[in-house]
C-alpha cells in the first residue's frame, strides 16, 4: 500500500497492530509507523502550539485575525513560530545526526580481512600497478608552465625576491632590469640600469633592495618598490669602480655584499671603497657566492680554470683548485654548509666538499655544452643547470644522471637559471629574451590535492621506487624526447667517450703492470689544489 | 797508608781484568801497540785518580817512564790535555771578585744570541696565513657533519624546517610611509577627510573613539567575564537536562513527575493563602485542563500503546500496571475538584462510561491487584504445569487432564497454545509412545472438560462435523470423539499425532483452507489475514458479555480459525508437498541439463591432463639414434636396418631430474626459462643491495593498503621530501639544529684587521708542517 494513505486511514492502522501482533512484535512500533502514527494525532488531538496559547492566553493566538496586533502579540506569535522553526530544525538535524553517524559507523567498521591467502599475487599486482604509474607519470609530464616575455636582449642574470615567491628580478644583455609577478606572469617594472650588459644581480636579505652590477664599471642599488608617482626612476647609490664588475653577491644576514672582476671585495653598504679586497693570481674573477650558511665563507671562480674560496673574517682566501677546463659559476647547497656544485665548461658539473678539495664527491655529467649555471633547489637534495646546448637539467646531488632535462624549441642558450625558495618551480633565462617558469617536478598536479590523491601520489611514488630496477620500468621512466642536435651529441659524445675508454685499457693492457696509473673519473678532472 | 794498600789491591784487580780482556784483544784488535798504549793511559789515570783520594789536591808530576804520546817533542808533557781551556778560566782572578760579574752576564748574552734570518717572502706568508685559516674554517665547518648525515639518512624531511610565525604587520605601520600621490588618491583622500574618516590613525573613527571612552577596559573585561559566566553556565545547564533526558528509568521520571507535582501543589496553597484571586485562576485553568482531558481521548486506553498493552496485559504484570496508571491519571484528570460539588448520579455516569470504554482485561487486572484472583492464580500455575511437562512428555496428557478439569475451557488463556507450539518441536522428537493410547488418553481428559461448558460443545461439534464431511480425503487417524476437543482448544494432542504438520508450507495451507472455506461461510475470509487478533478478541468477549448467541458466533469463528492454523494440515501435506518437491527436482535437471549442453564441447580436466602429459614427454631427454640405413647392408628402397643394429647405434638419454610437479596432480610447472618474463626481471643486482635474497625481500613486501592496515600503509608510503606549497624554505641555520649560532658579526672581525701572523698561527704551522 502507498505511504501517505497509510496513516490517514484507521482501519489500516488497526493492521499495522495486528501484523505486529502477528509477527510477535505487538509492542514495538518502527520509526516509520510511528512518523505516521504522528500525524494522526495531530488530526486528533490539540497540537502542541494550540496548548501552548492556552497557557498564555487566548490573545496571543495568531490565527484571529480580528484581534488587534500590538507589539507584545507579534513577538508573541513570533516567538512561537520560532520555537515550531526551532523544533523542525532540531527533529531534521537529529536526523542528520543519525544519518552521519550511520554512515560514519558504515565508514568506520567496514571489515577487512588482510589474510594473504585472500589477496594473492601481491608482488605482480603491485609491479602492474607501478608499471601504470610510470607510464601515467610520462602522460601528465608537462613541465612548461609560462614564458615571461619583455626583455629587448638576452637574459643574463636571474635573481630571487628573498620574502616573496612571486616576484623575480631579470637583467638582461642590454642593461635593462626588470621585475617580474609570476602569479600573475607579467612584468611590473622596468630600470633601465646600466649601459652595456647587467653583468650581476642580486637581492637584500631582507628584500627591500637589490644591487646590480654592470659592464660600465658601476655598482647600483635599487629599492625594490617602485618610486613614487612621477618620480624619477633613481638609484638608492652607486658605486663607481675602477674596473668592470663581472658578478655580485649580498650576505645573508648583514649589511654586506661582494663583487668580483679583477679580484673580489667585499663592501659595506654604506661605505664608497671596499672595506677588505682579496685576490690571489690576476685574472678576472667570473663569479663570487656567499655561503648561506656559515656566511662568512666565499667561493669565486675565475678564467684561469679555478675555484678559489675565501674566509671573509680572516680576509684571505683558503684553497683553490684548478680543474681541467673553466668554471662559470658556483652554487653553495643550503643545507650542507661545506658541499658546493661547480658548473664547467667541460659540460660536466663538480660537486665539491670544500675540506676535501682533491676530489669531487661526484662528477655529474648529461649535458653536451658548456654549462653556465646552476642553482640549487632550497631542499637541498637536487640542483639544476643551465646549459649552452639550450636544454636545463636537472640532478640529484647523489646522482652523476639527470633526472629530468627540459628544452622547448623556442629556447635557446640558457644563461641563468633559478630554483625558487618553495622549491617547486624553476625559471630559466636564455638568450632568446625569455625567461621560462617550469615546474620542478613535470608530472606533479598544481593547487590542493585531496587526502585521497595525496594518498594515491604517495603510493605510486614508493611504487616507482620499489619498482625502479625493472628493466620496462626503467625504459619508461628513463624515456625523453630531446632535441636532434642534442641527441645527435650525446650519441656523438657516447662513442668519443667509449674509444678513449677503450684506448686507456688497451694502454694499461700493453704497458708493464703499474707503469699506467689508473686515474677514477672523479679525479681525472682536477689538476691541482693549490694551498 | 791504608789508602795506598786499597789502591794497590784495585790495581792488582784491574791488571787481572785486563789480563783476562787480553786474549779476547788479542784476536780482535789489529794493532798490538795501541791496545798496550791504551793500557798505559789507563793505568795512569787510575793511579791519579786513586791519589787524589787522599783529600789534599795535590798534583803530582809526570813521570816519564816510556816513550808515549803524551810526550811533546818540546819535551813538555800534555798534561790535562783533556780538559779545555775555557775563556772564563782565563779571565777569573785568584780571587772571585764580583765586579767581573757583569762581563760575564754580557758575555754569555752575546753567546745565546744568533743571526737573525731573512724574512719569508710573501708567497710564502700568505700561503701560511691561507693554511691556518683553511684549517680553522675546516674546523668550524665539521660541526655540520651529524646534522648532514642525520638530514641525509632522515626517512622523512619536512620544509621549512623552522616554524614561521604569521608576522602581520598593523594596518597603522603599513600606511605610515606612504602618501596620496596620484590625483586620484588625493582625491579619495579629500573625500575622507571631508567625511571625518580616519587617514592618518586609520583605525579608529571618531564614533569609535567615543565608544572607547565610554566603556573603560576593566568594565569590559568584567562584562566579558560575565557573559563567559552566563555561558559557560548555560552550557552546564544545557548538559544536564540532556542527561537528564536521556535517562531511561520509568522510575526516576516517576519520581521527578511526582516531586513536580507535588512542588504545584505547595505553590498552588501559598498562593491561596498569600493571593485568593490568583489561586482562584489557577483553579480556573486546572478545570480547562479537565475539560480538555474529558474531551480528549488521551488517557482512555484506546490509543495504539493502550491496545498494545491491553494485548499484553493478560501476561504481563508491569503492562497491567501501566494500564491501570494511566487510567487512574484519566480518573485524575477528569476529576472535578472539591469547589464545584457534583450529585452522585452524575459521578456514576462517569464510571459508567469508565467501564464501557476500559477493556475487560484491565478490569480483571484491578481485581486481581485488589485481591487474589482465583482464575488468573490457576492460569499461572498451568502455565507452570505446561513447563513441568515439556521434561515428562510420558506425563503429560495426565496433566493436562488436572489442569483442564480444574479450569474453565473458556477460561483458559491463549498463552497455553502458544507454548505449546513452540515447545512442539522439541517434543517431537522425543514422542515415543503409540498413537492408540495418545488418542484415548486426551479423549478422556477432554471428556471430564467437556462437562464444564457443554453447551458451547455442542454447538462446536456440529460445525467440526460439518468440516470433517468436506474433508474426506484426511488420512487423520483421530476418532470422532477426540476431534472436537482438539479441534477447540487442544491442539497439542492433534499435533502430537501429526508431526509433520508444521513443516508444510504455510502459504499453500491457507490458500487451500480458503478455497474449502469460501464454499461454506464467505464472512470468514475478512478474518483470514490476522486470525491471532481475532483469536485475541474472541478470548476477551466471552468474559463479560451476558448474551450467549452472541458469544456463540465468535466461537464458531474462532474454532474456523483454529483449524486453519492446525487442525486441517495432514491433509494439505498429502496433496501439496510432494508437487511441490517433484517441481524443484525437475527445474534442476533443467538447468543440469542446459549447463551441460552449453559446455559440451570443453572437457576441461581432461584437456589439461593431455597436456600435461604432453608437457612431460617433451622435457624428457631424447634419445639419439645413430642408425646409418644401409651402412654395411643392403641398400634399396624399403630396407630396414635390423634390430640389433639399431640397439647398436641407440644412445640412450641419461635420465633427468625427476620433474617438480611429479607429485602435484592439478600443477604444470615450466621448468624451461621463459623469455617473456624475463624480460620483466632484474638482471644486475642493483647498487645498495649486497645479496639478491634482500633484493627480493624488499621486492616481496607489498605496500599498498590491499594488504596493508592504513596506518602501515601510510607509514610506508610517507614520502622522503615533504614541502609546503607557497612557503619560502630558508638555508638552514644553525639554531635550527640547536648550535648556537655566532654573535660575532661577520663584518666586525674584518675591520679589526688580522693580518699578522700571531704566535699562535706560528705554533698551528709548525704543527702543520710536521704533518
């Protein structure tokens, strides 16, 4: 029988009883016949409310409309329309209440047997499973995230906003500074700061000013906001050397910063001259970073093929090594203070521990160019680099492999290249005069992920992992498409490699035992360390 | 002289020394000569020295004796040639004097001095300077080491590793350094100026200024104490009552109603006291209420819990109690109090209705709470009875017998019946004794029953008379006496007789009942679908009807229904069960049938077994016949080499390794590597692991929640790098780790200048340089 009759009709409700009867539940009643048992009293019975206004009064009755309202009848009545709202709301959130906690309790105690024998072939489901991650992983591998394009001449040098993740600093070939908003991808401001190339940049510690340094011989520092309306785009002070500065590098935490051409000094912000110049051998100095964590400590790199690193509190330097071919720039690891990373034009990158300088810990080579920067990512645990052969790569720092290599074909040369302080993205600056935001990791999914996909992410990480020494895997996870001129160059690079390798061992196996060093490949690149 | 006599003694012993020494000299030194000279100074200066033991420091002149030596040819003798001559000796007078002494402090001076060495050249001492400073920079730096290894080997890294603190800088910081430029902003600017707003203490408005004086910050704190108090109290209110309400207990609730009540009436008496008029309202509503009451059903046991407990009240004395409470409240309610004085008659009008509209059951119940009822006392003792046989099934008609003749049939409550057939299944089993004495002995019983109500009897004789004519196919063994009680009221004798009948199906049993029913009283089927209630009533009516006809009718319906639900089932069971049987076995051979037409073709087992087989003989080893067809015979088409020949030429295979599904019937394992799955496998054993079985096990452990619980899962799925999107991950520090980290400014130590090498860097080379 329908419903909604059900209640209205007493002769059935006399069968619902003897049916309760029948089955031996007479003096249960279901929720349900007594919702319907509900409504017959109220056709029987005085409801609620109408008891209620007999206790206070007639007057109050809503329903006579004859009776002049005064303020006291309508809070009145109102208050009794509030408490039937009040009751409806309660009836339907204890409801509520019982349907959560059902769904909970369904949620909750949901049993499940974790017997073996009921789940079988554990190590080919999950081995399928990774195998799915992989290949997904390679679907949604799209790294490329916005170009940022303005600039009238090459990018030349990158630098990080050190309190805000959106904004980027740009000097480019032609002297021009530019500040960019990555949320917003746009630039929001323009210097024009040097004549000739804006050789370095570099941020305040505390972000409210950056210095660039330029092909004119000068020094300058910015304020980072922009100047006032109709104000005249000026310097906070500039500094005019004696010759060019080729780099630029502020200390962490004080009021310092260092530059480097012919040899390095070191300068008070408030002061004209340095207060402490350091130099050893003549040859111009490329680049000078400051350590960032014990920040008293310098490494430069100069065209004589070496890296030298200075205390800046003993005001000497402390140690140089001469590798085998020219070392662009360095970048110390933010989390280990003694280990730093060397980008060589021998296409190779050299990470160092800086007490042990006769031995890299690890040579990491991919690269078919000369490499011209590199930038750790915050986290310490990899690193990227810019390279001549238009492509960035990035490595883990235990690993000599890249993990990972971008390139569009639009871009060429990369100059510069930043990891940002979130660790997510990397922006890449080229000679085409565009820079380029990238995600750091390519198939990694942008914005909130729920619980469940953070679960689902996680575990298909540790998958890859645990799979990672299969061999279809592998190929899978190892598979990038490169350019031709890029492949055609490691294929190129691959056979030199292998005959050199080959003529080696045939020396040692023609030569008297012992007469042929056996030289590692980790020490075949340093030449000398020089005290 | 004693002296003399010592040294001459020591000599003697000496020379016997050497005397001794000699031979040994002999054949070891080259030169005789110069062993004898050598003996010769010796032997002097033993002498000198044993005369100068005589205390006066005498000195004796050399002897000559031989050519020796010492002898200078200016005939002087070098004696004390050992001895030196020392500048002092020359310049120190006979006397001591200690003007002299400061020559001598000059003169040793002069000696300890030394030339003073060229200075390093530059190179040189920068290279000093870069070591000493590598090494203490080396040194600082290897502090770092544990938190390196600890940050490299950490399962779980989570950046920023250091907690930021939300800076929110106040709105009045903000805009202090910062002025109306633009003429759009100077106009905005202007607008709230104009207005009053605030621009330059952006905070607060002057309205909001006037506020704050108004209310000082201790009245504010106070206040907000207080309406924290309100609610914190309210909330503990709120708490109580809804575990208050949530108390089950009938009792409590009882007693909270009571004390309420009784709290009413204490306030109704101060108020008569204290205010008439007021009480006399009160009074006033006390009577709507009664008139509500009377008008309403409320408290009148017709609603659905009153019929429900009118039903259980028979054998429940808790529901019997409620009843009558709940009348009594009726009785309460509708009361008129003592200030309008009622004539009797009208009082008992009311009681009047009372009675009509209260159920008999209930009244019995009143009864039986005022004194002990004898009938509701028996019925209670034979249900006791009942259970006493259910252990003596032998004993139990003989009981029954008792318990009838003492009671009234109609009388005996419904329970009984009930018991009955629930306990019905486990008699059964122990029902041994013959039919033919079963069926005498409830027929006696019956009959001593009979003789309380044989009226009722008679008539219900006919009517099971008149069933019994349409059923004539019953197999039912029951005489014509014993039917009409069983028929009635006894139900376990029939189905004591019968115990199959309660495993027929009861759907098919009713439908058969209606048809055969249907021919004879069509009133009965309304009743068909709720035969307990109508059993219920029929039980209720008798009691307190006086029209006999009336309680007839019922009885006949009653006794129709009590053969629908029992009596009449053999019957039923001969025709139906077996149909119904013979219909299921033949679906099933259908559907055998349709399986085994669909899946003719594949005779699985065997197709495997073959190729089993087939697998066994091809990985046994093959022999290798080497038979040349008419090497060293006849040749020609159709010759076969003999038999000997070929046992000749037959290498046998050695036997391989016995096959590792011999013993597994339903197993094929494929011995042979097979190159489609290899190319899924590892070959190299990757870097970290040192043993394959690590490899493997690493390998064999799942991690996914398939067969994991969820906390092992998330354990092992926890990622190595965890970072927050949109937070900056600053270079770690050295507070962070717990160092402490240098208050020395990097920039101070600069401008102090140390480029001078210190005794302490002198010191720190050395050590270098021994190194």
């Amino acid at each position: 029988p329908p419903g909604p009759t059900r209640g209205l009709l007493c002769p059935r409700r006399v069968n619902s009883s003897t049916e309760g009867a029948r089955t031996g539940h007479s003096h249960y009643v279901t929720p349900a016949e007594s919702a319907m048992e509900g409504s017959d009293c109220t056709a029987k019975e005085p409801p609620l409310a109408n008891v209620c206004r007999q206790n206070y009064g007639a007057a109050q009755d809503p329903v006579e409309p004859a009776v002049p309202r005064s303020a006291s009848h309508v809070t009145g009545s109102s208050l009794g329309k509030a408490e039937v709202a009040c009751g409806r709301r309660w009836r339907k959130t204890a409801g509520n209440i019982k349907c959560e906690l059902l769904r909970r309790i369904i949620l909750i105690s949901v049993p499940r047997n974790y017997d073996p024998a009921l789940h079988p072939f554990e190590v080919p489901r999950e081995y399928v499973r990774a195998l799915n991650a992989t290949k997904l992983e390679r679907v949604f591998a799209k790294p490329f995230l916005a170009s940022l394009d303005g600039h009238r001449d090459g990018v030349n040098c990158l630098a990080k906003h050190p309190k805000n993740l959106a904004t980027v600093l740009s000097g480019a070939c032609d002297g021009e500074v530019r500040i960019w908003n990555l949320t917003q991808r746009n630039c929001i401001r323009t210097i024009q700061a040097h004549e000739g190339f804006v050789r370095g940049i570099c941020t305040r510690f505390c972000g409210t000013s950056f210095f660039t340094v330029g092909d004119d011989k000068t020094v300058k520092q910015w304020k980072m906001d922009g100047p006032g309306y109709g104000d005249e785009e000026e310097p906070l002070h500039t500094i005019l050397g004696k010759t060019v500065y080729t780099g630029i590098d502020h200390h962490w935490k004080e009021a310092v910063f260092a530059t480097c051409g012919q040899q390095v000094d070191i300068w008070d912000e408030q002061r004209t001259n340095p207060i402490c110049s350091m130099t050893w051998g003549f040859d111009s100095i490329s680049s000078v970073k400051f350590n960032p964590i014990e920040t008293f400590l310098l490494g430069s790199c100069a065209s004589d093929r070496n890296i030298v690193l200075y205390d800046m509190r003993q005001a000497t330097p402390l140690k140089k090594v001469i590798l085998g071919m020219r070392t662009n720039t360095i970048c110390w690891n933010p989390m280990e203070a003694f280990i730093f990373t060397a980008a060589n034009e021998d296409y190779n990158l050299y990470t160092f521990d800086m007490r042990a300088l006769d031995t890299p810990v690890m040579v990491h080579m991919d690269h078919v160019s000369a490499v011209l920067d590199v930038d750790y990512s915050p986290t310490g645990k990899e690193f990227v680099s810019a390279s001549f052969d238009k492509s960035i790569r990035i490595f883990p720092v235990d690993k000599s492999r890249s993990r990972e290599v971008y390139h569009t074909k639009r871009m060429q040369h990369v100059i510069c290249v930043k990891w940002t302080s979130d660790s997510k993205y990397i922006m890449c600056g080229s000679d085409e005069m565009n820079i380029r935001l990238w995600k750091a990791n390519a198939s990694e999914k942008l914005g909130v992920l729920t619980s469940r996909e953070k679960a689902a992410k996680d575990y298909n990480q540790k998958l890859k992992e645990k799979f990672q020494h299969y061999p279809h895997i592998k190929r899978i996870a190892r598979h990038r498409h490169l350019p031709k001129s890029i492949y055609s160059q490691i294929q190129e690079q691959r056979i030199m490699k292998e005959a050199r390798r080959r003529k080696e061992v045939n020396r040692i196996k023609h030569s008297k035992p012992g007469s042929v060093p056996i030289v590692s490949e980790k020490k075949k690149h340093v030449v000398a360390v020089v005290k | 002289m004693t002296a003399n006599r010592l040294a001459e003694s020591l000599l003697a012993l000496s020379q016997q020394e050497e005397l001794a020494d000699l031979p040994k000299d002999y054949l070891l030194s080259e030169s005789e000569d110069e062993g004898d000279n050598d003996g010769e100074r010796k032997h002097q200066k033993l002498l000198e020295a044993i005369s100068s033991l005589d205390g006066k420091n005498r000195r004796k002149l050399a002897e000559r004796s031989e050519a020796s030596l010492k002898v200078s040819e200016f005939n002087v003798s070098s004696e004390g040639s050992g001895e030196k001559l020392v500048l002092a000796d020359l310049l120190e007078p006979v006397k001591t004097s200690s003007s002299l002494a400061t020559v001598k402090k000059q003169l040793s001076r002069v000696k300890s001095k030394k030339t003073v060495e060229l200075p390093l050249n530059k190179e040189e001492i920068e290279r000093i300077h870069r070591e000493v400073a590598f090494n203490k920079t080396a040194q600082v730096l290897s502090k770092w080491d544990p938190v390196v290894l600890k940050n490299r080997q950490a399962e779980q890294l989570v950046f920023p590793l250091e907690k930021e603190e939300p800076a929110i800088a106040p709105i009045e910081h903000v805009l202090s350094g910062w002025k109306a430029r633009t003429p759009l902003e100077q106009e905005i600017f202007n607008l709230l100026h104009k207005n009053k707003q605030p621009v330059a203490d952006p905070l607060l408005t002057p309205v909001e200024k006037a506020s704050l004086r108004a209310m000082s910050l201790e009245e504010a704190k106070m206040r907000r104490g207080e309406l924290q108090r309100a609610r914190a109290l309210q909330s503990y209110y709120e708490a109580k009552a809804r575990r208050e309400k949530k108390i089950k207990s009938k009792k409590y609730h009882k007693v909270v109603k009571k004390g309420k009540a009784k709290k009413a009436l204490k306030e109704f008496e101060q108020l008569r006291k204290v205010n008439p008029a007021a009480a006399l309202e009160e009074l006033e509503k006390i009577e709507k209420a009664r008139m509500m009451e009377r008008m309403s059903l409320k408290h009148q046991n017709s609603g659905k819990w009153a019929k429900s407990k009118a039903i259980m009240a028979k054998y429940d004395l808790e529901a019997r109690q409620a009843m009558q409470e709940q009348l009594s409240k009726n009785k309460e309610l509708t009361q008129k109090l003592q200030v309008a004085s009622e004539s009797e008659e009208e009082e008992g009008g009311t009681e009047d209705v009372e009675e009509l509209l209260v159920p008999d059951v209930v009244n019995e119940v009143q009864m039986n709470a005022d004194g002990p009822n004898p009938w509701m006392l028996r019925s209670c003792t034979s249900d006791t009875k009942e259970a006493a046989t259910q252990e003596d099934p032998e004993q139990l008609p003989e009981l029954e017998a008792h318990g009838v003749s003492e009671s009234e049939g109609e009388e005996r409550p419904v329970a009984e019946e009930e018991i009955l057939l629930r306990e019905f299944e486990e008699r059964r089993s122990l029902r041994k004794i013959s039919e033919l004495s079963q069926d005498a002995e409830p027929a006696g019983s019956q009959e001593t029953k009979d003789s309380g109500s044989q009226e009722v009897l008679s008539e219900l004789r006919v009517l099971s008379q008149k069933l019994k004519e349409n059923h004539q196919s019953r197999k039912q063994k029951a005489s014509s006496e014993g039917t009409i009680p069983q028929v009635q009221r006894e139900e376990p004798a029939p189905e004591e007789e019968e115990p199959l009948l309660l495993q027929r199906p009861e759907r098919v049993q009713t439908l058969e009942e209606l048809e055969e029913l249907g021919k004879e009283e069509c009133f009965q089927n309304k009743e068909l679908p709720r035969p307990v209630l109508e059993g219920q009533q029929s039980e209720r009516t008798p009691n307190n009807r006086p029209d006999a006809p009336k309680e007839k009718k019922k009885k006949e319906q009653m006794i129709d229904l009590q053969n629908l639900l029992t009596t009449q089932s053999p019957s039923v069971k001969s025709l139906a069960v077996p149909t119904v049987e013979e219909l299921e076995d033949e679906e099933e051979r259908n559907h055998r049938q349709m399986i085994k037409e669909a899946f003719a073709g594949d005779d699985v087992i065997r197709d495997f077994l073959k190729e089993k087989r087939e697998a066994v003989e091809a990985s046994k080893p093959k022999d290798v016949d080497l038979t040349l067809p008419g090497w060293g015979e006849w040749g020609g088409v159709g010759l076969k080499p003999s038999a000997k020949k070929r046992r000749r030429f037959l290498i046998k295979a050695p036997e391989g390794p016995p096959r590792k599904d011999k013993n597994l019937p339903n197993v094929i394992i494929n011995e042979k590597r097979n190159i489609h799955a290899a190319a899924h496998q590892v070959r190299v054993l990757p870097y970290p692991f040192t043993h394959h079985w690590q490899f493997e096990r690493t390998i064999q452990t799942p991690i996914g929640s398939t067969w994991n619980t969820q906390r092992a899962f998330q354990k092992l799925t926890t990622p190595k790098v965890v970072t927050k999107p949109g937070h900056i991950i600053n270079p770690i520090k050295a507070e962070d780790v717990g160092y402490r980290s240098s208050s020395r400014s990097d920039l101070s130590v600069i401008q102090r200048n140390p480029k001078r090498i210190t005794t302490r860097h002198k010191k720190q080379l050395k050590k270098c340089s021994v190194d």
